[in-house]
C-alpha cells in the first residue's frame, strides 16, 4: 500500500474516533435537557449512560474473533452504521427505555471500532503498532475537548440541543463514505501447527505471571472506570458541588 493512501486510510480511522471521544461525554454533557425530555430524573439519565457498558460487553469478544476471520474493514464501517441510530435516537427518544436501547448500540459500536480499528492500525504500521494506536487515545481526547465546547456554544445561544449529536452523526456519515472506499491490508493469516508441535505441552503458567495478569486486570478495571466516572459526572458536580454556572463545568 502507498504512504499517501495509508496516511488517508489512517486518518479516516482516526476521525472516528474523534466522534467517539465526543460519544463518551454527549450524554453526561447534555444530562439536564435529556432528563428534561424523557420524563426522568438525572439518576435515570444515568441509568441510560450505563446501558453503553452493557453494549460493549455483549458483542466485544465475538466482534474481535469475525473480525480475524471476515477482515477489519467491515467491523469498522458496521460501528460506524451502529453509531449513527444511537446519535439520532438519543435525540428523539420520548422516554429513558428507548434510550436505553440506543445506549447499548452505542456500546456494541464501540466495540464493532476497535475490532477493527485496532488490528487495521496495526496491519498498516507493523513496525509502530504501539505508535499508532496511541494515537487513537489523542484523538479520543481532542473529541472530549471538542464536545463540551460545542455544548456550550449551542446554550449560550440557545440553539437546539441536538445538534451536538447531529453533527456526530454527519461526521460518521461522512466518514462512512470515504472508508467504504479504501482498501484495507489483508489479515495475516496463521501458519497452522505441524503435528509435532501440535503435540508439544504448553508450558505452565508461572506464579509471577499468574499475580501480574490478575494485578494488570484490576488496575484496567480500576482505571477506566475511574475514567469514565470523572468523565460522566465532572459537569454536574461543578454545577451542583461548586455551584458554578452551567457553561463553566461544561468546559472545564
């Protein structure tokens, strides 16, 4: 593959992403209007955010496994589809059930991305894998930064709520149609075992191994549920805990 198409193949896949960081806080970011509009109080709001967790879990090992088996670029272009209805229900949706529904699409997108994103990443910088997945982090974040912004511009404004998560689903549609139109590296594909190596023992796991799995375990876990926390409720504490004007939380 050329450096030119590579460079824009990666670049459609970081875009992505970009919506992605800007999904993670959409709901926390507009908790006070969705209440509002589904009849329910901010416990069930969250009760809503919680549902993209669930999402994520229901299809995140079988999503990885076809993804070795049918090729990256479906699974990118399937959380790219997945993603759309769940901007454009939240937005609609009368009550927090329906939107419990579009929270665990929202989640299975999630994971539908990286099954193919990741590895995609990976096949086109084989020799900075490591590299080019972080990168994905940087524009997560910049999506996090964007997002609270915007939010803020439309208040200040008092433009519609929505329109925050139309332009998410604009960006995906966009996106959508330049990445149907790349070629993606071919899945490598692994040399089957020789008898004689097939019949080989596997060698043990040690105790050292076994304690750093479970410890790298909990500390993902710890982490990322640190994360999300701090990044789903930081606005409403500044707005309740610090009193401070809606706008303020919102950026900070």
């Amino acid at each position: 593959m050329a450096n030119t198409q590579r460079l824009k193949l990666s670049l459609n896949l970081y875009i992505n992403y970009l919506v992605f960081g800007m999904a993670i806080v959409i709901l926390a970011q507009n908790m006070t209007v969705l209440s509002q509009q589904w009849h329910t109080t901010v416990a069930g709001v969250s009760y809503v955010i919680s549902s993209i967790g669930i999402g994520r879990l229901l299809v995140l090992y079988i999503s990885g496994v076809l993804s070795d088996k049918y090729g990256r670029k479906p699974f990118v272009l399937l959380g790219m589809g997945t993603y759309i209805p769940f901007f454009v229900g939240i937005t609609f949706s009368p009550n927090m059930y329906v939107a419990y529904g579009c929270g665990i699409l929202a989640g299975m997108a999630n994971s539908f991305l990286d099954a193919g994103t990741y590895p995609a990443l990976m096949e086109l910088y084989p020799q900075k894998p490591a590299t080019a997945n972080i990168v994905i982090k940087a524009f997560a974040s910049t999506g996090e930064l964007i997002l609270p912004i915007m939010v803020t511009i439309i208040e200040h404004y008092h433009g519609w709520f929505g329109l925050s998560f139309m332009t998410c689903t604009l960006i995906f549609i966009i996106n959508f149609l330049f990445i149907s139109r790349k070629t993606f590296p071919k899945v490598p594909r692994v040399t089957p075992k020789t008898a004689a190596s097939a019949a080989e023992p596997k060698a043990a796991f040690t105790l050292n191994q076994k304690v750093n799995a479970v410890a790298l375990t909990v500390y993902g876990y710890i982490s990322m549920a640190t994360f999300y926390l701090v990044s789903q409720w930081l606005t409403k504490y500044g707005q309740v805990a610090l009193k401070w004007p809606p706008a303020m939380p919102a950026i900070w």
